[in-house]
C-alpha cells in the first residue's frame, strides 16, 4: 500500500464580520397645552347683578410663586377639598387679570406648567394660563381635576375663539369652572375686574348652555349634546337619545394605558357630535396629527428595536468570527502552545454557543421589516455556513480527544492513498 506524503492540515481563517446599523431618530411635535387653541376667548361685556365673588385667602407672595407651593399653602390652611377650591377659585379671580396682550398668541404658553408658571409671575393669563393654574394646583393636591378645551357662546350666540376650562371633582361629584369668565370681563379692549361665584362648581347640565367640549365626555352628561344643538340653542334632542354612560369611559379614559386608542376615541367621539365650526376642525385635525405622531413614533420604537436586536445579533456573530479565527490559528499551530483537552473543547463549544445566541436573537424580528430584510438574509446565510464549519471543528476536536496522545499529532497532517484522504 503506498501513501501519498502526509500534508499539514492548514484551514484559513473566517473573517467576514457584519456591520452596526444606525437606529433611527424619533419624530417631534411641537408642544400644545393639552389641547389645541388657535386663539383665545376672552370674557365678554355682560350685564350683571351678581355680587362679587368672596375675597380670597391672604397668601403670602412666597406661596404663590408656582403651582406646587400654591397647592401646599392651600392644603395646610383649608379643611376640606371643596374648601380648597372654593378658596383657590376666589384667589386666581381676584389676583389674576386677563392678559390682553397674548389674547391671540397662541404660542404663548410652552406646555402647561410654563402656562401656570408665567400666569403667577406676571400675575396675568389667558384663558389657558387661568385653566392650566386651577388644573396644576389641584393635582398637586390630589383633587381629581381636568382640563378642557372648546368653545363658548355669549348671549347665545357662538364666540369666535376656542376657550379653556376645568372639571373638578372636590367630592363624589364633578363640577364645572372657569376662572377666566369669573375673573372679570373685557371691554373696550381692557380688563375689567368683576370676580363672580357664575362660573364656580357649576352642574354640568347648567355649564352646558354657555360652554360646549370639543370633547363630549366632557360634558359629563349622560344626555351630551350634539354640536349644531348647541349652535342653535336646541336643548331638547338630547334627552330623547340613549344614554350615554359617561362614568364609564371616563373610568376608561382615566386608566387606559394605550395613549394611541385612547387618542383615537377622542376623535371618534369629536366626528360623532358633528363639525359645525372651525374651532371644531381644528382640534379634530390636532387630535388626528397626534394620532399619527405617536403611531410614527412607535414605528420608530419597534424598528430601533428591530435594528437593537440585529446589532445584538451581528455582535455575537462578530464576536463568534474572531473566537473561530483565534482556535483556526491555534489549530493550524497543532494546538501549541498546550491546553487542557477540556479548555480545547470549550473553545469551540463557546463559538457554537455564540452562534446559537446569534440565531435566536434573529429569530424574534420582523422579516418585512424593509430596512433590515436582506441584512437578516446575509447574515442567517453566515451563520449557517460558519455553524458548519464550527460542527466539523468540533468533530475534530472529539476525535483528537479520543484519539491517544502518542498519535495525535497525525491529525494534523492529510494523509491520503490514490486521492482518497485517510484521516
């Protein structure tokens, strides 16, 4: 039998790596106070006999400066929630005065504690710095409250200008308040004070005749009125329809999760009440912008994800290429210098392992996801070929264990007869 000269064994090295991908960048929308007010309605002229609201606690200057201190000088010196709104309510309507210069700038307020804050230090506000006051006191003090956006009328007749207010829950049961229409009245295009208990833990049926939501939840009727009712002063269609159970979604409103579905009701409910006027259109298509906003964004979550998890995966991948590189060199130095058979095995276990965790990373992602489609593709192909590469390393590893020490050193070497490899 003739032999063939014996040949070391030589394999190269695998190099092939693949790269990180960018994440992608989040989408912005500029901010809007909760809701969105193109302009702001300013408390009318009106003919009144009202007498004037209780004068306000005495609150040093140092209480009043935000929000959170407003709140904790309130709460250390009222008994009660209703005591504490009674007495806010009183406070912002005899300190506060209606900001004609910003009446129609509706990019005057950044978010709603700007609103809050500028109306303290300057001591005026629009409607928005009125309502975002009241709102933020009262959630510091954890007195169930919300803000709300619409429209109002005067004299029966619609207002030309979208307007602020809050619900308020002191006890079992909300209310409605405006601290802007009970601080006073414009007229001749200056403020003029005329602090009124009107527009003060008013019932919701009583507030519907002068004050319509965008929303109709916030009606906080279980007979809403429709838009055009309003517009036409028909009040009774409403009580002819079902009833709408309102306490229920607003319990579903308040615990939802979800700000997508959530939103989305919201415009649901818009689109139901009718589109009567411009002020309407424009919260529906502020509403439907920032649907879209955050089904954008979260498309943007799910694909930085996606690429997270293919970074993570490549990684591994990579990390695997270099660990198989290393033992290919070790290897084609007959495995010098020595090792423990044990630590030999564990190097090329520790690559298998590496492709294993690289596959499964791989494994949850979207394969339609357009911006790494192909990239998965590429790299489950380089897996594949690597992991049978590594399964007949290991093969060999097995056999070089099993195999005694004197003759170990012939693995190393292709010994073959007529073409045909021996070993």
């Amino acid at each position: 039998m003739l032999f063939e000269g014996a040949k070391s064994l030589i394999i190269p090295t695998f190099v092939t790596t693949f790269v990180i991908y960018m994440r992608s960048v989040y989408l912005l929308l500029a901010v809007i106070i909760s809701f969105s007010v193109s302009v702001s309605a300013q408390p009318k002229e009106r003919v009144s006999t009202e007498p004037p609201a209780s004068a306000s606690l005495n609150i040093p200057e140092g209480d009043s400066r935000t929000p959170a201190a407003l709140s904790q000088y309130l709460r250390a010196h009222t008994a009660s929630n209703k005591e504490f709104v009674r007495h806010l309510y009183s406070w912002i309507v005899w300190n506060i005065s209606y900001d004609i210069a910003n009446m129609y700038n509706p990019g005057y307020y950044k978010d709603t504690l700007d609103a809050a804050n500028k109306t303290l230090a300057t001591r005026t506000g629009v409607c928005q710095g009125y309502a975002n006051l009241y709102y933020l006191t009262c959630k510091e003090a954890g007195i169930p409250v919300q803000l709300i956006g619409g429209y109002t009328k005067t004299q029966g007749r619609i207002d030309n200008a979208s307007h602020a207010w809050v619900a308020v829950k002191p006890d079992s049961v909300w209310y409605m308040s405006d601290p802007t229409w009970g601080a006073g009245v414009v007229n001749n295009n200056k403020f003029v004070r005329k602090p009124v208990d009107s527009y003060f833990l008013v019932a919701p049926a009583a507030f519907i005749r002068t004050h319509m939501p965008f929303d109709p939840l916030w009606q906080l009727l279980e007979h809403p009125v429709r838009n055009e009712e309003f517009r036409d002063n028909s009040w009774t269609a409403a009580a002819g329809r079902s009833i709408f159970h309102y306490k229920d979604s607003l319990e579903t409103y308040n615990t939802m999760k979800d700000d997508l579905l959530k939103y989305q009701l919201v415009i649901n409910r818009i689109e139901g009440m009718g589109i009567t006027n411009q002020m309407i259109s424009h919260e529906l298509v502020y509403y439907k912008n920032l649907v879209t906003f955050i089904a954008d964004n979260r498309k943007v979550v799910a694909q930085n994800r996606a690429v997270d998890e293919f970074n993570a995966s490549s990684s591994r991948y990579n990390r695997a290429v270099n660990l198989f590189n290393e033992y290919v060199q070790f290897k084609n130095n007959q495995f010098k210098p020595a090792k423990a058979d044990q630590a030999i095995k564990q190097m090329v276990d520790a690559i298998s392992k590496k492709l294993s965790e690289s596959k499964q990373g791989l494994a949850g992602l979207n394969r339609e996801e357009p911006s790494l489609k192909h990239n998965i593709t590429e790299l489950e192909e380089s897996l594949s070929v690597l992991q049978k590469r590594v399964e007949e390393e290991q093969a060999f590893v097995e056999k070089y264990i099993r195999t005694g020490k004197l003759f170990r050193k012939s693995l190393f070497y292709k010994t073959t007869w007529m073409g045909i490899p021996l070993n």
